[in-house]
C-alpha cells in the first residue's frame, strides 16, 4: 500500500437538470432545514437534510427527500436524533432495498437504517457495532457483493482510518485493517471511497486538514 497525492474523489454526481429545482425547492424550506448529502441512484433522486429541532445547533434529525420527474415529497427518519451526514448505498443494482449508515453526534456508535422502497420508508436506526467519533463515515458496495465502510474506530479521537468489510449486509464487520494509523493528535477524516473496475478499492481523506491522502489496494488486502 503507498500513500500518494491524487484526485480528489467526489461522493456523487447530480445530473444538471436537477440543480435549478433543488435550488428553488430549498429556497421553500424554514430556517432550520440545512442541506446535508445528495445521493443519486438507479431509480431515484434521494436528498438528505437535517431538521433542527431546537435552538441547539447541533440537536438535528434526519429526512430524506425523493424527487423524479413530477415531484417532491419528504419523508422523516424516526428516531433519527443526533443522526447526520448518512452513507447511502443501493446493495443490489436496481432494487429498492437501501442501506444507509449514520455519523452519530453523541460521539457513540455508527447507526443504521434501511428502506425497501427506495426511501419512501425507513427503518429506525440502530447503533452498529462500530464505535463514531462524531466524525464522517463512507461506504460502498464492492465489486464482490460485500460492503466496506471507512471510519475512525474511536469515541473521541480522528486517527487511525479504518476500514471494514462486511459480507452480510451490514450485520457483521468480521474484516478490517487500519488504513493509516496517525500519530497522536492526527486527524484523519472525510473519507471518500469507490471501486474501479479492475477491483482496486480507492480512498481519499483529509489528513490534517493540510491536503488529501489517497491510498488504493485490493478487497484480499483488507482479509489479509
């Protein structure tokens, strides 16, 4: 594995038509619904916001909002509370099942939650295995069907990144291995992840907030 500059990779990419809409439905929205990650999938356009629920800055919930050609439609995540920033990901091409997984303000675990019908609906959350730092979490669906998450495996510190692999949907996370271990008082964060065709697995994250670390390697690496 060599650490090395690279490109800096973007987490989706929304198609042009949809940007004048989502910018004028925003404009609709009361203070205190902020935009958080924009997902676009197979069969829908899927939209996260966070809702404030008081005065507190950082006391939000979770909504997803769908749009396709006619309209929009929101639909709360409940128990979602302290939620924010979710990875989304489709684990089986064009099916309705998604699976998101939440950054978790109380410093706890990673949550997640899961909808059938294309994020009509979802599940409430419920905290993995996996501890949350309050910091960014990424995940993906392989090439081999698994899903490999990148995070930090603390409550309280950015460093080391890590990244796990589950081969059940998200119920287990028998692999992992850390990507860069830091030294103390790193911070290692942001994480962004994909897979190319030819099966190598490329992340990128902030390092230091200075510049951007990119690492590639294949799924057996992280079995080892």
């Amino acid at each position: 594995m060599k650490a090395s500059r690279g490109p800096l990779q973007r987490s989706c990419l929304m198609p042009t038509e949809y940007l004048t809409e989502i910018a004028s439905f925003f404009l609709l929205l009361a203070v205190g619904y902020t935009l958080c990650t924009i997902h676009v999938s197979e069969l829908t356009l899927l939209v996260c916001i966070h809702v404030c629920l008081s005065s507190v800055d950082t006391d939000y919930s979770v909504m997803f909002i769908t749009a396709n050609q006619v309209d929009w439609s929101a639909y709360p995540v409940q128990g979602s509370d302290n939620l924010i920033q979710p990875s989304v990901i489709r684990p089986e091409s064009n099916q309705p099942y998604l699976l998101a997984f939440f950054r978790d303000e109380q410093q706890g675990f990673i949550y997640n939650a899961t909808s059938s019908d294309d994020g009509v609906t979802w599940s409430t959350p419920t905290p993995t295995l996996l501890p949350n730092n309050n910091a960014a979490i990424q995940a993906t669906v392989l090439n081999s069907g698994n899903i490999a998450l990148v995070f930090n495996p603390t409550h309280n510190e950015r460093y080391p990144i890590r990244i796990a692999l589950s081969m059940d949907q998200g119920k287990t996370w028998p692999y992992y291995r850390d990507i860069d271990t830091g030294l103390p008082g790193s911070e290692l964060s942001y994480p962004s992840i994909l897979q190319s065709p030819d099966g190598f697995i490329h992340v990128s994250y902030t390092y230091n907030r200075q510049t951007i670390k990119y690492v590639k390697f294949m799924e057996d690496w992280i079995i080892g």
